[in-house]
C-alpha cells in the first residue's frame, strides 16, 4: 500500500453507509405512501358499502353512513354523491412523507346494488 492510500477505506466505508441510510429512509417513505393508499381504499370500499346499504333512509343517511365508517378507519370524506341506489365517495388521507413533505393519498369508491 502507497502513502497516499491510507484512510481511503474509511472513506469509502462512510459512503457505503451514507448510501445505506438514504436507501434505507427512501424505502420507508415509499413503504409509508404505499400503506397509506391502501388504508384509504379500504376505508373508501367498506365506507361506500356501508353508505349503499344506508341509502334506504335517504341520502343524507348513506353520507352520514360513509362518514362514520371513514372516520373509524382514520381517512376523511372529501365528497360523498348518492345516484338512485348507488353511492360514490371519496376520501384522503394525510401522508408524511419526510423531507419530501406532505402528501395525501386519495380513493374513490361506488357501491350499490347489481343490475
């Protein structure tokens, strides 16, 4: 080894392990957005299901339905639109995505009787 080599695997170990670390918070950011679209599909599915199942009350009812589901699963409705028998919703859910900022993951979802 030549005298201008030396301490240059500690250099390249502080690298390799910066790198890792932003691997790493890249993928829990990733994972993090990922989790939450599937928290607010969820919740925008059950929700349009309970709301469809509601609209026997009227409209206001299936909306008030679709709520209290969305609530209880953390997401909140943006807009709930009865049609007949069938009910669309729409929900989002704040995602802190780091030093990438704020986001929200949005769904939507329509229930209602099969023709």
């Amino acid at each position: 080894m030549s005298e201008g080599d030396r301490g240059s695997a500690s250099v390249i170990g502080a690298f390799v392990v910066l790198s890792l670390v932003v691997v790493t918070a890249t993928v829990m950011w990733v994972g993090a957005a990922v989790a939450a679209r599937h928290r607010v599909q969820a919740a925008a599915d059950l929700a349009a299901l309970a709301g469809a199942a509601a609209l026997v009350e009227g409209d206001a009812a299936g909306c008030a339905a679709a709520r209290v589901v969305g609530d209880r699963m953390g997401a909140v409705l943006a807009t709930c639109a009865a049609e007949g028998w069938d009910l669309e919703v729409r929900f989002r859910v704040t995602v802190r995505l780091g030093r990438f900022g704020v986001r929200e993951a949005v769904a939507v979802s329509r229930a209602g009787p099969v023709e």
